[in-house]
C-alpha cells in the first residue's frame, strides 16, 4: 500500500510569461501528478495568475524574493508532507522534506553567460538542493554526471526521471499552409530551424556560419533574445531571420515548413526542442555533447564538434540526404519521452521519500 499524502508544489516557473524549457517542464508535470498519483493531494503555488485550464493554482501574491520568504510562510502554516520543486530552488526557510529537479549544470559548464549575481545565487540554492533534499531528479545521465562531478552529490541520491514532449502532436498543418503562414514572418526560401534562447551556449553563430556555406538556404531563430549584443549580429546577416519569442501557432508552423532543426547547442540538460522536432518527423542536426544523444539516440546526425561550421555544414547536408529515414524514425524515437511517464517517474521517487519514516532516514 502506497503513502499518502500532501505535496506542496512551487508552480511559479509556468506562471512566468516566457516559457522555455523549465517553463515547459514545470506546466507538464503539474498536469499530470494529479492523474498518475491520485493517492496523493497536490497543492499548487504561485506568486501570479496563469493561463492554465489545469491544475488549480493557489496564488501567493509577491514579488521579491517570493520563494525564500512568501512561499516558506504558507508552507510553515499547512506543513505538507513533502516540498517538490520542479526546479532546483528550494526556499532555505522550508519546513520539512523536500524534493527538487536539477535540469542542468549550464552555469558551471558555462558561468561567463551569467551575471555575477546570477551565478552566485544559482550555485547557492543548487548546492542547498543538494543538501537539503532526501532525492534530487535530474533529467538525463549527463545531469547526474554533473552533480556528482561539479557538486559532490552522492549518486545514491540522485534519481535520473527523463523529460517528456514526445508525445505526437495533436494539429500537424499542411506544409503548404505552413509555408504561407511563415512568409508571413518574413521567411521567403527553404530554412533550417533554431527554437530556443538566443545566447552563446546555443551556438546560433556556427550555425549561421554553416547555413552561409549551403546555398539557397536561411537559417530561422525562433526564441526570446538573452543577448541581445548576439540577436543583433545574427539580424545583421541576410541569412538569417532572428524572430523572437514566437506564439505556440507560429512555432507550429515553422516546425511544419522547416527543412531540418539544427541545434548545435554546446551543453543541454536535456534539449526539448530535439524531442519536439524529432515527434513531428523533422530531420534534426545537432551536438553529440551532454544530454542530446540520450535524447536523440539514432534518430539524428550528429556533429562531433558543435564549434566547427564546416563539419555542421556538412550534417546538415547528411540530414537533407537522408530526410526520408529521418523522418520515420523521429517519431518512433519520441514515442518513449512522454509527460506521463515524466509525471509517473517523479511520483515514484515522492512515494520513494513518503514511505520513510523521517527526512533523516531517506538521505541514508
């Protein structure tokens, strides 16, 4: 017989107006725990309205510092059985045991593409996950090499639960209709496709530099501007269309007239614009670094060096060659990354810390 149950969940990441990945992630889940754990009462938290048909959301309205003071006050006055966090912020204030997701190390791979501020914290209250949680949940193997090689983490206590989003979409538009829609967005010849923030560790110049050694073809920047000094040169090139963040109708489009996704990123936690290509049967390009190939399996070409435009020139032709094989085993590949099974993952590591008696006892 399985515990029972309260589960406070901080469900302010999919109240936030831009949603990338963690975004994502954090919606999806809410979705689903209520479904695949019935046994257990789910109580969502954010500090603002979300446009969200489910679950239901408990506001918290606040502003500063909203998960290290408001959030730690309602958790002292219901005390839940168990804390989750579907990323890795874990209030220092909170009560009781607590669970966490860690998505990825990037600002230890990477810290030069954050501000000092930004990087201090994150280091902080990843490092306090790490001690204060019975489990820590990371996406890929790539993420739990990280926190045991970066941080220390006893691998015992790291569960790897991988991300969904490969379940098949539910409206495809023609590609003739999607065509004339992105022309619309300016996009007048043959593309390759990048969904994702624009910043350095995702490459966008040396994918720009390999586009520029294909002919007829543009390389499309779907995604908000981190940098915007990097948005401004990609923009420079007529190669390029850098659009910004994009509605999930236009994205929907793009994926649908897009020859191929490249996606040369240099670390990814997990990469979920990989999966949401690779279910809608577009031949994707990207890095044999980190997570992807965990992500992508056989069902992508690879290139071994993300920083060589040359040799992601010549992917991408190899992805263009084979798009029929690609296209089939996209899809077949995807089929096993689901939300559902994301969902069923996490509520076993919760049933996993309920069933011991104390928080002491589940860090043994």
């Amino acid at each position: 017989m399985r515990a029972a149950g309260t589960i406070a969940v901080d469900l302010n990441p999919a109240a936030r107006e831009v949603q990338t990945g963690t975004e994502v992630y954090a919606r999806e889940v809410a979705r689903w725990l209520p479904r695949v754990a019935p046994e257990l009462r789910f109580v969502f938290y954010a500090s603002r309205p979300a446009s969200l048909t489910e679950p239901d959301l408990t506001v918290l309205p606040g502003r500063r510092l909203w998960s290290q003071l408001r959030l730690p006050r309602q958790l002292w006055r219901h005390r839940p059985d168990l804390f989750f966090a579907p990323s890795h912020v874990v209030p220092f204030l909170a009560p009781g045991r607590a669970l966490t997701v860690v998505h990825d190390l990037a600002f230890e791979r990477y810290p030069g593409a954050y501000s000092r501020g930004a990087l201090a914290y994150l280091r902080l209250t990843t490092r306090w996950a790490g001690r204060r949680c019975a489990r820590v949940i990371v996406p890929s193997q790539a993420t739990a090499r990280d926190l045991t090689e970066l941080h220390g983490l006893d691998p015992a206590r790291i569960r790897v639960v991988p991300a969904g989003g490969g379940e098949r979409p539910g409206f495809r538009p023609t590609r003739a209709a999607a065509r004339r829609r992105v022309a619309r967005l300016g996009i007048d010849r043959p593309f390759l496709l990048h969904v994702g923030r624009v910043e350095p560790r995702k490459n966008q110049l040396t994918a720009l530099a390999a586009v520029e050694r294909l002919p007829d073809l543009l390389l499309v920047c779907a995604g908000p501007p981190a940098d915007p000094h990097l948005a401004a040169r990609l923009a420079r090139s007529p190669r390029c269309r850098v659009l910004g963040r994009v509605d999930d109708a236009d994205l929907e489009h793009l994926y649908a007239a897009a020859e191929a996704l490249v996606f040369p990123s240099l670390y990814e936690g997990f990469g979920l614009p990989v999966l949401e290509a690779l279910r809608r049967g577009l031949p994707v390009v990207t890095a044999a670094v980190a997570s992807l190939p965990e992500v992508a399996g056989e069902a992508a070409v690879y290139v071994p060096d993300p920083s060589d435009p040359s040799a992601l020139a010549t992917a991408i032709q190899t992805a263009l060659h084979d798009r029929e094989r690609l296209r089939r085993l996209g899809p077949r590949r995807a089929a096993g990354f689901t939300w559902e099974r994301t969902a069923r993952g996490i509520a076993t590591v919760m049933h996993e810390i309920l069933d011991r008696a104390s928080p002491e006892q589940a860090r043994r």
